[in-house]
C-alpha cells in the first residue's frame, strides 16, 4: 500500500478490502480452489506453481463450558452468508466457514503437518 514492498504472501483476510479499493492487487490464491471472494483471481497451480496452501483457525472450548456456551459456535454458525453469525463475518472478510467435529479437526491437522513437515525441515527453520 505504501508503494515500497513488491510483493507479500498474506491471508486473503488480510487484504481483500485492500483489494477491493485497488490499493493492492492480489494475483494468486494459494489454496486448492479460487476464492469464492476472488473468482477473478487464478490459484498458484493454475499458474504454473505446484503449490497448495491454506490457513485454518479452530474455535476450541472445554467440553463442559458454563451456560450452555458449548453449542454457542453452532448457533451462531448457522448465521449463512449474509446473517450476522460467525459463518456470515468470516465469508465477508474473505475467510471460508466449515463446521467440523474434534475428529474431523484432528484429521486435518494430522494430514497438514504431514504435509508440511518435510519442506519445513528443510528450510532448516527452528522455533524459540
């Protein structure tokens, strides 16, 4: 935006407004399929880029939370695309929504890291 930085790898959360007013121009999605955001806009493998990437963020609370707050993420799940439920905000900002089980999350998980782990190793990246 500041006209000094070429490019920059990011969430799509994180820019689609800024594209939308043509402060920046997103030119590739990462993950398996365009984004329902960006229809426009190709992924890196319709590119030429073998690559496949995506961010994922899991809403975690303890299994007996106070208040009935356990079934809180589902009802307000179930907003859709245009209601005012997490599902509706997080289609807006450019994020997609599923609903999955702690099973179905662990797979995920599970399948991501295997993915990963190897291009990780190599980058010779360590964590503090």
């Amino acid at each position: 935006m500041g006209g000094h930085i070429g490019y920059n790898i990011d969430v799509i959360t994180e820019a689609l407004e800024q594209h939308k007013t043509g402060k920046v121009r997103i030119i590739a999605v990462a993950g398996a399929q365009r984004a329902p955001q960006l229809p426009e806009v190709p992924t890196l493998r319709e590119q030429g880029v073998a690559m496949d990437a995506s961010a994922w963020f899991r809403d975690v609370r303890p299994r007996r939370a106070a208040g009935g707050h356990r079934a809180a993420p589902e009802r307000r799940g179930a907003g859709g695309d245009e209601g005012p439920g997490d599902a509706g905000q997080t289609r807006r900002v450019g994020a997609g929504y599923d609903r999955l089980d702690a099973r179905a999350t662990g797979r995920v998980q599970r399948a991501d890291f295997a993915k990963w782990a190897k291009p990780v190793k190599a980058s010779g990246f360590q964590a503090d």
